[in-house]
C-alpha cells in the first residue's frame, strides 16, 4: 500500500503511528524522536479530534510525544 506521509506529505509513509492512526515517513519519525514539532501539530490534532482522543500531555521537551498511549480508562 503505497501511501504519503501524513506529515509532510511528500515522502512514502512506511510507519505506522497507532496512538495517532496516522503513517508517517522515516525522515518525519527520526525528527520525532524528542517529540512532535510545533509544524505538525495541526495533523495530530486532527488525528486525535477524528478518534474522539484528548491531546496528549506535552512531554520535558514541551513537544506532543511521538508515542501515546490513551488512558486506561478511555473506551476506544
């Protein structure tokens, strides 16, 4: 399945991102590894909102974490 990062929307997305329902590229990924950037806050914001998710608490780095795990007692 051949899709675009949902991120930059330029590149082969090759990894799901399960806590946020998107696939996002390896450039997108490795960028992400201290947290989300502020540019693609939009995207995950929109990805939460359409799952009926809160927004992730921002982690040390004041970023949205690049994993999150929805609390236990969410019904999704």
């Amino acid at each position: 399945m051949d899709a675009t990062c949902a991120l930059c929307e330029q590149a082969e997305a090759i990894r799901e991102v399960a806590a946020y329902r998107i696939r996002v590229c390896a450039d997108c990924w490795e960028l992400a590894a201290e947290g989300w950037p502020v540019s693609a806050e939009p995207v995950l914001f929109k990805a939460l909102a359409k799952q009926g998710l809160l927004i992730a608490d921002r982690n040390e780095n004041n970023r949205l974490p690049r994993d999150y795990a929805p609390p236990a007692d969410f019904a999704l």
